[in-house]
C-alpha cells in the first residue's frame, strides 16, 4: 500500500506541474489556433482548447457530463490501484500515469471548461489530433495497463 501510494505521488507531482506549466505557456504565448513550427512536415506546436475527451470526442457533451464522467473513471482506477491485489510494478506506474493525466486535465475542465491542446505530429498534410502531455500520459498508461493486465492473467 504505502509502495502504490509513493509511487502515485512520485508520479502525479511531476506531470501535474509540467501538464499545467506547458498549457499555461502555450495559452499566454502562441495565439489561438497558431501555430510555431518544430520540424518541417512532421512536428508543430499549435494552440488549440478540447471542450471534448481524447481528440475532441465528446466535444459537444456538456462540461459537467465529462467532469462526471472523469471523475468516475478517476475514482474507478484509484480503487483499484489500491484494492486489487495486483503488485506488479508496470500496474502500479501505468495506473499512476492515467490518473494524474485525467486528474490534470480536469482541473483545467473544471476552471476553463476545456484543455488547452498544443502538441500537433502529423506527415505533411495528414494530421493526428493535437493533444498535450496529460493526454499522452493516459495513452500510454492506458497501454502498460492494458499489458500488465494481460501479463498478469
């Protein structure tokens, strides 16, 4: 217990405080829908706000619909970070990463009603959604947990 929880807090601080700190630079220095590009072709960063979930799903949901629904998912994977008698370390980081993702980017749903999105990959003109760094800290939690689950069974 005390292992999850340390490691749950070693997590979440960092990614909170980078998650906040790069959406407040990119929303007070690059205009709305602007644009800086990193690599010709393949990399920009941009200033776009998500109303919706990961890439724009749910976009015209109500705000409190999706703050209902983070939370619980939030709630959800906290009980099990500490109530399933899963010990392997992979659970315990990928756990810890998607909630201090969804935990991150609804604080700024709560305040703002939407997440500010700046990371923008794409080849030439063929675009993924823009996302930011507590999106990719579910999606990439999302899959370690999907394989500790799996490494697990």
């Amino acid at each position: 217990m005390k292992k999850k929880l340390l490691v749950l807090i070693s997590i979440f601080i960092p990614i909170l405080i980078v998650d906040q700190i790069t959406k407040y630079i990119i929303a007070n220095n690059i205009s709305f829908y602007g644009k800086i590009t990193v690599i010709k072709h393949y990399f920009n960063i941009v200033h776009v706000n998500n109303a919706g979930v990961a890439f724009g799903i749910m976009g015209n949901a109500s705000k409190y619909i999706i703050i209902l629904f983070t939370l619980a998912i939030i709630i959800a994977l906290i009980y099990a970070l500490f109530r399933v008698k899963i010990y392997t370390n992979l659970f315990i980081v990928s756990s810890s990463l998607i909630i201090s993702g969804a935990v991150s980017n609804l604080i700024n749903r709560i305040f703002q009603g939407f997440v500010v999105d700046f990371i923008d990959i794409h080849i030439y003109q063929y675009h993924w959604p823009s996302f930011n760094v507590a999106d990719s800290c579910v999606v990439v939690g999302t899959i370690l947990l999907f394989i500790s689950i799996i490494k697990y069974i």
